[in-house]
C-alpha cells in the first residue's frame, strides 16, 4: 500500500482507533519511486524493520541506517521519511503504526505512566533495536512476531500483538534513563513545524507556477530562513525539494502509462518537455521514456 498524505502532510492510517487501532504495512518500498518515502508525520508510534537492504530512516533532522534485522521506534508526531540506500530489490521493510490507546486507555492510570511520559519526551524522537545487540534480541523477537500475528490473524491475534506492543513499552518504561536522548531545543521544534507547512504547501501546489516566496510565504518566514530550513532537513533548496517531488509524480505517472510526455511535463508543473526531460535524467540516470521507468 503507498503512503497516503493528507494536506497537513498526516499519513492516512486505515486502521479503526475505537475497534483495534494498529495497522500493518509491507512492501510500501516497491510502489515508491527511488523507494524513497515522502517526508511525512501521524501522531501514531511507528515500529519499522529493514529485511534484505540498508534504509536510511529520517526522523527529523536525523538520518539513523538501518541494516538487515534491525528495528526502529519512532515517537508520534515526528516527521520522517525513507529510504533504501543499498540491495538490489526493494525492502519490504514490515512496519506497524498504532495508537498508544493500545497499550491503554488515554484516561487510565497505565496510559499516563507508561504512555504519555514517552510522547512528551522530546528527547525521545526515536529508539534503535539493532540486530547484533543481545540486548535488543528479546524486543527484535517481540517485533517478529507482531508482523507475523497481524499477517496471519489467527484465532486471538489481537491479544497476542497487544501483549507484545505491552512488553515493548515495558521496555522503554524501564530502560527510560538509559535509552540515548537526543537534544530538542525550541528552534528545532519550530523548524519541522515551518518545513512542515513549507512540504504541505509543495505537496498541495505542485503544478503550479510555486516560487521560492511562494515557499516561504505558506510558513510566515524569509526565503533565507526557508532555505536554511530545507538544507538543515532534506540537504537541498526548497526550490531542489519542489523539483525533486515534481519528478515524483511524474515518474509514478509514467508507470501508469496512460499520458505523453507532455502531458505529464504539464500536469506536474513543468512549461517544457525538454526541462523536464534534462531534470528527469539528472535525477534518475535516465530519460523518462516508458521503457525506462521500472525498478529503482
């Protein structure tokens, strides 16, 4: 299933929150273009495991690799995106988005021991579970087993999956003081909400004629503050960003093979086939003729 974002860059979690508010995803990689995700964010806790490649994981301005067997936790809230950066076929990276009413309700004294202190934690983006460290094994097992019970749905499948998502908690609740902290200063906090605002509006207008004061505009700052903003988040220019989704698109609509060139030029905000044609082949090593568009 490819991810799905709203106008505030919130992925849409089809998982019902009042019956079982967790949902499993696989092989997301293979319907992205590069296999790299959007940077994106929920208030949903996320849990994602590298299978047979290296992912570069962002969470925030951070960029954690992740190998085969290891597993990342990521805070709700937090933006983040991904990206395989080694194997020759795309990871099906298996990941879990739920709700930290699954461990609890929001008004029940476990919730605000256990739950609440983790997402007020803004120290706490993030947590690794590497495949080498024996410490982790029992939470990479837990993990393992989450994604195979959500597969399979057997009889009593949800009691299973929320007692693993338990004793994952129990986990971070008891190694709390212990588990890498990472400073989160106001400016910082600021800054995703502004790159925030700045992609939604990219994500929102694309076809358009956006310029850099367009940009800057839709999160109240200067085009200098943007463009320190996008360089600190995603290494490039807003203007590169704009670009760089654009193309995006326009590779993900000559998979469906239902335009011509020029239509798809248009329709993803480029005046000239030939721009978009130069664009395409600096990003993806080739030109973007139909027998081109397959694979990574």
């Amino acid at each position: 299933m490819a991810i799905i974002l709203d106008n505030q860059l919130r992925e849409y979690i089809p998982h019902n929150a009042a019956e079982f508010p967790i949902t499993y995803f696989h092989d997301e990689l293979t319907t992205l273009p590069g296999w790299e995700g959007p940077l994106h964010w929920h208030p949903d806790f996320e849990i994602a495991t590298a299978e047979n490649g290296v992912l570069d994981y962002q969470v925030g301005d951070r960029h954690i690799l992740l190998e085969a067997g290891d597993s990342i936790f990521v805070n709700g809230n937090m933006l983040h995106g991904i990206k395989q950066i080694s194997g020759n076929i795309p990871d099906s990276m298996p990941n879990i988005v739920f709700s930290g009413t699954l461990v609890a309700h929001e008004i029940s004294d476990i919730y605000q021991k256990y739950v609440l202190p983790v997402i007020q934690c803004d120290s706490l983006p993030l947590v690794v579970f590497r495949h080498n460290d024996c410490s982790h094994s029992e939470i990479n097992s837990l993990i393992k087993d989450i994604y195979r019970k959500m597969d399979e749905k057997n009889e009593c499948y949800e009691l299973a999956v929320q007692r693993n998502i338990n004793r994952i908690f129990e986990y971070i609740s008891c190694n709390f003081n212990e588990l890498p902290k990472y400073d989160a200063t106001r400016i910082q906090t600021i800054n995703q909400i502004r790159l925030q605002k700045m992609l939604s509006y990219i994500y929102e207008n694309y076809a358009g004629g956006v310029t850099l004061d367009d940009i800057a505009k839709s999160a109240d700052i200067s085009r200098s503050e943007a463009g320190r903003c996008f360089r600190t988040y995603m290494g490039c220019s807003p203007v590169e960003a704009l670009i760089q989704y654009r193309l995006q698109v326009a590779r993900q609509l000559l998979s469906e093979r239902t335009q011509t060139l020029q239509q798809i030029s248009y329709t993803c905000g480029f005046n000239s086939v030939n721009y978009f044609s130069r664009q395409f082949k600096k990003r993806y090593g080739c030109s973007p003729g139909r027998n081109n568009i397959l694979g990574k």
